[in-house]
C-alpha cells in the first residue's frame, strides 16, 4: 500500500507563489490551482511522474518505464489509472495530498451522448490531459500553512526531506522582458454570423426544440509575453474562486474560472451554477442598482431556476435519494468586469459511484449548453464552426483517495503555438437580443484581454 508523508512550513502564500514561479521557470510541465476568492486550498505540483493523454478514445500514458496506450471512453480511462496508484490520505492533511491535476475537454460529451461531429477541430487539443503527482505542495488559507506532501511506495520520508528543502527558499522572481509589436484579434463568429445563429436559435425555440441554447465567440491573437507573467497579471486585477494555470506538452491554460462543475469531499458533492450577467457599474450606486436590475428580472430568474433544476437533475444521477437540496439559491457574486447570479446544490454521491463517474453525470455543466442539454448540443454543434475543446469542459484535480474538485472553463485563456484563444458565450432565449448577446460574450472575455495588455504593455 502506497503511504504519504507531510510536514508544514509557516510562511505566506505570495512566498508561495514566488518560489513555486522559480521552480517551475524553464519546466515543461506543471500546474497551480489556487483558491482566488473562495476556498480554502491553494495546489502546486511542479513534478510530475506521468502523464496522460486521450484523444479520440485512445489515452497515452507517459512514465519513466515508457509510454502505454489504453483504449476507452476518456473519463473510465481517467478512473483506470487513478485506481493503480490509490493512497489513503494521512490525518490532518489537506483534501488534495497528492493526484491528477488537468482537464477534461468538452468534447468528451460526444463520448457521454451520441453527438454529431460537425464543428472543425482545428487546434486538436489533447480531449484530456493530466498531469500525475506524488509530490505537491498545498497552502492553507486559514492556518497559514504550506503542507509539503510525498506519496509513494518507499524512501517516502527521504523523498520529502528532499522535497520540503525546494519550499524553504525565499526568493523574489521577476518576469523576463515583454516584445512590444502590434497583433490583431480574430473572432470565430463576426457579429452578422452570430446574430444569424442567434435568430436560428429562436426558430428552434418556437419549435420546441430548446429553451436556452449558450452560443459562443472565441477571440485569438498571438501572446508576446510568458502565459505566467499574464496569469500573475490576471490573478491581482480579476481574483477569481477558481482560478488556475496548466502546462504540459500540447498547450498552456491560464484560468480564472468563477464556476464550480462539482467538488467531491468523502460523500459530500456539490455544484454551483451561474446564470444571469450584468456589467460592474461605474461607481457603488449604479453597481448595486445593475445588481438589483439582474435580480428583478423575470427572464434571467426564469432562466436561472431552470438551470438549477437541470444540475439538481444531474446531481441526482449519482446522488443517494432524497439527498439533493438546494442551499443557497441566487446571490450576486461580483467580479472586475461583471457580475453574476449564483446559486449552490448539494448532496450525497452513492457509494457505488467513483469521483470521474460523478465528474461525468454532471458533464458539461448545463449552465454553459442550455436546457435540454442533449439538443443544445447539438445545436452548439450545427452553429459553432469550431470545436470548443477546453472551453466550457473542466479544469481541477483528483485525489488518489478518490476526492475531487473541478471547474467549469471558463475565463479561460488556452496557448497553443504562439496564440492565445478566449471564448465566451451567452444564453440565448427567445427574446434575446441578439446585437446585446454578442456584446454580452466579448464582455465576459474582457478580463483576461485587459491582463494580457497590462502585461504586455510591460517593460
């Protein structure tokens, strides 16, 4: 049986942050999730002994012994290698003491319902990628901790010595030089294109088709400067709950997702939905009344409600009868650029259903598809010339004892080659107008294109 050892230090978490920066300068492959707004735990894993890869149903696994090939839907792939290296999590550890760290593309829903394959794949991310950990390094917010844990089959308290000596060092890291030339922004849909879509989604409303159908924009133009430098830009100007950075061979994710998909602690599971956007005001006033506007609003409560129901509804596939409640039902969460209606749905997973079988049911979040979530899909599928590929799947880890949390994707910033690629996207409803929803979509992108100006703009 595989043990793990800890031992903590007593320091900041922006010392933290600066020696996880040095550790990880120049490495190919590593991952931050930090707790932005909420929560309690921040996660580094610079590291890893493996790493997976699935696409199109085949997944690669990657170890110091060589590469093995396994063949399965992505989430039971997922599952199949998180089983050979359980461990136990030892008393007064964090939730997350070592794992998988990574994400799950939207496009595994084809592989979770028969859709149609339309949209061109044209950056041909990895449909899932995880990075493996048996050393990481987790602060607590509340205690002021930095918890170094090891996992392994042996020399596990010599490996930690080892380990724990990284996270010691004081050190102030400083961003290389940024190049100052001018790029150009290119729109998946221009604004004629979207409103087109938007209006055959209205015809498939009044059909009965859909209620809601979430259709989005992805924006791309080269990055000039380090994906981290722009993730410390965007951590400062738009702290987020979940908030995040990915890197492995294929791609860099820089994440300051505000969604909760689903969170698994022991037999406790929950999710967060967010549904209902307005602008931040231009002072306190107009602030709180936008606020008020939001949830006054008869649609966006409708819509709202109606998507609770359908996460409740996912919940309820792998939650224990009688189990799901709603606790906490539309407050306003603000952040730079905007603000949200949220609500919060709880309950008790079955004990027959592993953490990537509950990551499933609930996947892809309905807040980010619309209701019923299969034919929206669908839709989002005919209207969308792309494939979405990290946008709108999940991003988090899972813990060798089988806890998890996830994210839903978006705020994201995706790297690939060079160019960096935001999408966002809007409910659409029957009365939607469309001009707005377009606007709506670059709106929620705003973010992460500031803290990449900001950040560019440097010398």
């Amino acid at each position: 049986m595989r043990t793990t050892a800890f031992k903590t230090i007593r320091m900041t978490k922006e010392s933290m942050y600066e020696t996880y920066l040095t550790l990880t300068e120049g490495k190919e492959r590593y991952a931050w999730l930090e707790s932005g707004r909420v929560g309690r735990y921040t996660v580094a894993g610079v590291e890893p002994f493996a790493t997976l890869h699935v696409k199109d149903e085949v997944g690669t696994l990657t170890t110091e012994a060589g590469t093995e090939t396994i063949h399965g839907r992505p989430l039971d792939i997922v599952e199949s290698v998180r089983s050979r290296f359980v461990a136990t999590r030892p008393t007064g550890a964090p939730p997350f003491f070592g794992g998988m760290i990574g994400y799950v593309s939207y496009d595994v829903a084809r592989t979770l319902e028969r859709l149609p394959r339309e949209a061109e794949d044209d950056l041909a991310t990895p449909d899932v990628s995880f990075l493996l950990f048996d050393e990481v390094a987790v602060f607590d917010e509340e205690d002021s901790l930095l918890y170094v844990m090891v996992t392994g089959d042996e020399d596990v308290d010599v490996k930690l010595e080892r380990f724990a000596a990284l996270w010691h060092t004081e050190t102030n890291y400083t961003f290389g030089p940024v190049a100052h030339d001018a790029v150009e922004r290119s729109r998946s849909l221009s604004r004629e294109e979207f409103v087109a879509a938007v209006k055959k989604i209205q015809h498939y409303i009044v059909e009965g088709d859909v209620f809601q159908v979430n259709l989005s924009v992805r924006q791309s133009e080269p990055l000039l400067a380090d994906p981290r430098h722009v993730y410390d830009t965007l951590r400062r100007m738009n702290p987020s709950p979940y908030m995040g950075y990915f890197k492995d061979d294929a791609l860099t994710m820089v994440s300051a997702s505000p969604e909760l998909l689903i969170e698994k602690h022991g037999s406790a599971i929950s999710t967060r939905p967010i549904a209902g956007t307005r602008p931040r005001g231009r002072d306190e006033k107009e602030d709180m009344e936008l606020a008020r506007t939001l949830l006054d609003n008869e649609k966006e409560r409708a819509e709202h409600v109606m998507l609770v129901d359908l996460e409740r509804n996912d919940l309820g596939k792998v939650a224990a009868y009688g189990t799901v409640h709603v606790d906490e039902l539309m407050v306003i969460e603000k952040y730079s650029h905007v603000q949200h209606i949220v609500s919060n749905v709880r309950g008790v997973i079955r004990p027959d259903v592993s953490g990537a079988e509950a990551l499933g049911a609930m996947f892809p979040g309905g807040t980010i598809t619309g209701a019923p979530k299969i034919r929206t899909m669908e839709i989002i599928e005919e209207l969308e010339p792309f494939r979405r590929g990290i946008y709108t799947g999940s991003f988090g880890w899972i813990s060798w004892d089988d806890d998890l949390v996830f994210n839903i994707t978006i705020r994201t910033m995706v790297v690939k080659d060079g160019m960096a690629h935001v999408q966002a996207g809007a409910g659409i409803v029957i009365d939607s107008d469309p001009v707005a929803e377009y606007e709506e979509s670059l709106s929620k992108a705003k973010a992460l294109w500031a803290a990449k100006a900001s950040t560019e703009a440097t010398t």
